[in-house]
C-alpha cells in the first residue's frame, strides 16, 4: 500500500530521494563516514522520532555519500575485478570441493549487490567483515591452486 507513510517503499524512496540532493550538491567529495544522519535537514532526510536514518539503505548511494566519488568507482572497480576473477577461477575449479566453494562466493557477492541495493550493505563491522572474508577465501583459493595461477591472473 504505497498510500501510506508507513510502507517501507516510501520510507526508501523518501531517503533516496535525500541521498540524491546531497550527490547532487557533493557528487566528488560526498559528505563523509556517518554524516548522512546529521546532513542539513533541508536535503530532507527522514528524522522523525521513531524513524531517524543513519545510510540511504543503497550500497551505490552510501558509497558515493560516504566516500565520494572515487570510493564509489573503486568499489565498482573491486567488484567487477572481483566477479570476473572468481568466475574464471570457478570455470577451471568446476566440478572440484574449491569449485564448490568459488561458487559459493559468487553468491554470496550476488547477494551483497542484490540486497545492498535496499539496505546496508557494507558499513557495519559484520557487513564489512563479510566482505573482506569473500575478497580473502578468493585470493586463498586462488593462491593455493598454484597450477592455475597464470591462465587466473591474465
């Protein structure tokens, strides 16, 4: 029912919203760690008593918020490098425990940029953890196949 204050698709539209006047008026620099909570309430910002916003609940909007535009392409960048590496790593482990495991890892980024497109996705400890943990069972894997370590790498 998108008639009433109450749907969470018009609480997310109504920070999204939010979150794009501020790109809009800092779209290199953003506004800084945690500051989306604090931003000029005339960006409107939901901060009514039992609804304050702390991140505009998209992994691409708190990114570019957060860190500016070059934090936003590098994780962009990280991503892309991220899949295309794990995938071609996966396509030569296919059918081994550590294809298994590669697979895994693919979705567990998939769902990473899946549901980070309508909550937080990243700047929490466990969420970041998480993140890290994904990036470093890649690299472990991928190191400790070393016979497949240059046809990955190119």
């Amino acid at each position: 029912d998108f008639s009433t204050e109450d749907n969470t698709g018009v609480a997310r539209a109504k920070i999204w919203a939010a979150a794009l006047r501020i790109i809009k008026d800092h779209p290199i620099t953003g506004i800084g760690q945690d500051q989306f909570l604090y931003a000029d309430p005339s960006y409107g910002v939901p901060q009514l008593r039992f609804f304050t916003v702390s991140h505009p609940h998209n992994w691409i909007l708190d990114f570019w918020i957060r860190l500016g535009l070059p934090g936003l392409l590098w994780l962009v960048a990280l991503l892309v490098f991220l899949f295309r590496h794990a995938l071609l790593l996966w396509a030569r482990l296919r059918g081994t425990a550590a294809g298994a495991l590669i697979l895994g890892l693919i979705a567990s980024m998939i769902d990473f940029v899946v549901h980070g497109l309508l909550d937080m996705a990243y700047f929490t400890m466990d969420s970041a953890l998480t993140f890290w943990t994904i990036v470093g069972l890649v690299t472990i894997v991928d190191r400790l196949n070393p016979a497949l370590g240059d046809s990955v790498r190119s």
